[in-house]
C-alpha cells in the first residue's frame, strides 16, 4: 500500500525547500521503506535545486541519508525490516562496470541517479495529490521522513553507531576518502594535497592522515577551515587569499612537486594550479564539479613527465564494503566526522542551506 509521509519539495528551479506531504509508492520487489533519522545536506543538492540540471521539479531531492528499515520487497535479500542503513547511489548491477566492482561508473548511473527522477521502468515513486513528483534521487531522495530506496543504495550498517554521525558516509565523505584511498593510493613519505577543505576535502585530509603519506598539504581561503584541516592531520596549510599557490607548494615540496592532488573546488583556474603543482609522474584526482561544459587548459607539453589527471565519481567506492569500513573508522574514532558536522531539524532545512552557503557549515546533517 501507498504511504504517506512529509517531505521537503522544491517547487521549481531556485524555489526554497517547502516542507509538504507526498504519498510514497508501495516498494517494488527490490526497493525498502526507509525510516529517515539523519540525512546530510550536500552541494550537489543545492545545485539540482537551484535549477542548473536538468532534474524533474518539482521533486524530492536528498541523497546522504541513513535510517532504519521498516518494510522491504519480496526480492530484496540483503537487509531486513529493523536494519540500520546508510543510503548512498544506486546502480544497475549488470553492466560491465558494475560487475567489475566500479558502480559508481554504471553505464545507467546519470539516470538512475541524478537527472532521471524515475525508477529505471520509468515508474515514479513519488507522487502529490496525484501528481507525480521528481523523486529516486541517488536511489532514495531522503529529504522526506520515510523514503522508497533502491536496494542497490541500501548499505546495512554497525546498529551501534548513531546514524546522524554517519549519514553523510553515502557521498561527500566516501568521495573525499575514495579519492586518496583508492585512486592516490599514498606509498611512504608521499605527498598530498588537498585543494578546498570543504566537507569532501577534509575527509580527504582525513584519509591521507591514515596513508603512509608523511606531507599532508591542505589548502583554502577560510582560516578556520585550514585550523580544523591541521587538527584533523594535515601537516601544512596554505592561505589560498594570502599566498601563491604555486610558490606555496613549491616551497613545501622543495621544488619537487606533489605526488597527489586532490581538487575540490570546482574552479577551473585551480584546477590547473594544481596540475602545475603535479611532480613528475603525480596524479590529480577532478573531484569538484563545475558546471556542465565547462573547460580547463592545460600545458600539454607540462604533462609529459608522467602527471596524469584523473575524473572522479563518489571515490570509485564499492559501497558495500567500503561504508562498512568507514562507519567502524567513525566508531573506533579514527575517522573524526563529527568535527565536520552541523546539526539541523528537519524543519530547518533552509536554514542549514543558509548556513552551508555562507560557510557556517561544512557539512549540514538534518535529523527527524
């Protein structure tokens, strides 16, 4: 049966977070019904709101949630009503990449989780007095006090763990850590730099500090930020609006260049400081995503000592082994989110919007 539920909706391109009641498709045979407790705020949200994709709207968006299952489909076998989750992309499990252990580079990934709004048939698993509505947002769009999730965006979870501590593990943070762990992949005495140190880039710091990498390079135009990045491992800073980023990192690695980058910032012109930044045979990881169409020179003649640029997608994770592991980081106290956390009622979400536009936040998480 159809449920239900209250949800924020964004009416339209620019248009705020209305909260509002949307009646929820029964769950397919591999869809659950998710209880929300947490759900993280992230700028991939914010950029689908503000109308620059082209998402059905209205619609339901939110896609870092975490709650506890409370129905499942009859061909769902990997969790059971009861279960912690945390809730992350989906994917179609059958293409090439897929089977390779590469979701995050499923042939069907743009539809199915960023601009398609509908089930892979085209169902629709929101709707408003009668009306369909944009919804399975990364397989979930959790911005609503229950959600009808994909079974491919369930990762079943330690119960033990609280889930608002954990929620924004489906995106930002296994972005940033995929970024270092599983495309850098630190050798000892290696050195990383992390550009913008948002949500995604601390995380990054985070996962550097846990590599055998021994410089840890963390880089930003916000003081604090770059306070919270020395607390959380990073064994230098760089004030992006006071120094030269080249100059700064040149000095820092004694001229040698960096082995790892990581860009989040979206902006092309650090982009390519950061690709001349690059040591022989270093790597940049394209984490930040600026808008569609958008183009980067490079000095072509500058890559050919071996530096190689590398696009990024949810940090490659294979999410069901990969959150796993982070939560029991998170537990054991080695992976310190909660120093990137915001708390927010539900009901506040446009005021963590506010705040994560003005750099109050660094990662808003609203709670139910």
């Amino acid at each position: 049966m159809s449920l239900t539920t209250r949800a924020a909706v964004v009416e339209s391109g620019g248009a705020p977070f209305t909260l509002s009641d949307v009646t929820l498709d029964e769950p397919g045979p591999h869809e659950a019904l998710v209880r929300m407790v947490a759900t993280g705020l992230c700028h991939t949200d914010l950029g689908v709101a503000s109308g620059g994709l082209p998402f059905p709207l209205p619609g339901v968006l939110g896609h870092e949630g975490a709650g506890v299952v409370e129905a499942v489909g009859p061909a769902v076998t990997g969790v059971a009503p009861g279960d912690h989750v945390v809730l992350s992309f989906t994917s179609c499990g059958d293409c090439r990449n897929c089977d390779g252990g590469h979701p995050a580079y499923c042939a069907g990934w743009l539809p199915l989780n960023l601009l398609g709004g509908r089930r892979a048939d085209g169902t629709s698993t929101i709707s408003r007095d009668g009306e369909p509505l944009g919804g399975h947002f990364f397989g979930q769009s959790s911005f609503a006090e229950r959600a009808l999730v994909d079974e491919r965006s369930l990762v079943k979870v330690d119960p033990d763990v609280p889930l608002e501590s954990i929620a924004p593990l489906g995106c930002g943070v296994q972005t940033g850590v995929g970024a270092v762990w599983n495309v850098l992949k630190p050798v000892t005495g290696a050195t990383i730099v992390v550009l913008g140190a948002g949500a995604v880039g601390l995380s990054a710091v985070m996962a550097a500090a846990l590599t055998p990498a021994t410089t840890i390079v963390a880089v930003d135009r916000v003081g604090e930020r770059l306070t919270l990045a020395r607390e959380l491992g990073a064994t230098h800073t760089v004030d992006a609006a006071a120094e030269n980023l080249g100059e700064a990192l040149a000095a820092i690695t004694g001229g040698q260049g960096a082995d790892g980058i990581v860009e989040t910032t979206g902006n092309v012109a650090v982009l390519r400081q950061g690709v001349d930044a690059l040591g022989a045979r270093g790597t940049l990881v394209v984490v930040g995503a600026p808008p569609f169409g958008t183009e980067v020179s490079l000095d072509v003649n500058g890559l050919l000592g071996g530096k190689q640029v590398v696009g990024l997608t949810l940090g490659d994770a294979e999410t069901q082994s990969f959150i796993p592991a982070l939560v029991r980081l998170v537990k054991e106290g080695r992976l310190p989110l909660h120093r990137l956390i915001s708390t927010y009622p539900f009901a506040d979400i446009d005021q963590a919007v506010r705040d994560m536009g003005a750099g109050k936040a660094i990662k808003p998480v609203l709670t139910f």
